[in-house]
C-alpha cells in the first residue's frame, strides 16, 4: 500500500473507533448490501422521481417542465447577450 491509501484507512479507521458496536454493525451490513446489490451501470434513471421530492421545496407542485417555464417567465434578468 502506498502512503496515500494508508492515511485514509487511518482516517476510517479513527472516524470508525468512535462509534458504537450497533452503528459498526450498521456500516457493516449497509457496506455488504452495497457490494451484494450492485446496479447495472446501464440502468435508465428516471430523472422525474428524483427530482418529486423536491417540488416543495422549489414552491410548487409543477412537473420540472413547469417550473422551469415559470422561471423563465418571472426572471428579471434583462442583459443583452451578444450572440458571436
């Protein structure tokens, strides 16, 4: 191993030593879960169910169509971009 990969396994392994042997274990397992259930790296993300979650928190309950259509319309911006 080089320096490198052994001051961040130092690292881990402080940040690892205060934790409590429940919380261990819950690393452990979520760490084998992750190695078990690997996805294809091919699988097609779908772009609206991640964004759902967030709608609230932009203001609104629109699609991601929508509410980019409302910025547009709302925006103040009034620059003149030379196009070149």
């Amino acid at each position: 191993m080089n320096s490198t990969s052994l001051s961040v396994t130092d690292l881990y392994g402080q940040w690892l030593s205060s934790l409590s042997v429940s919380e261990k274990l819950d690393i452990i397992s979520l760490l084998t879960d992750s190695l078990r259930n690997k996805k294809s790296k091919s699988e097609k993300v779908d772009i609206d169910a991640i964004f759902a979650g967030f709608s609230k928190d932009w203001g609104g309950e629109g699609t991601p169509e929508e509410i980019a259509a409302s910025l547009r319309e709302n925006s103040l911006d009034t620059r003149d971009v030379e196009v070149w």
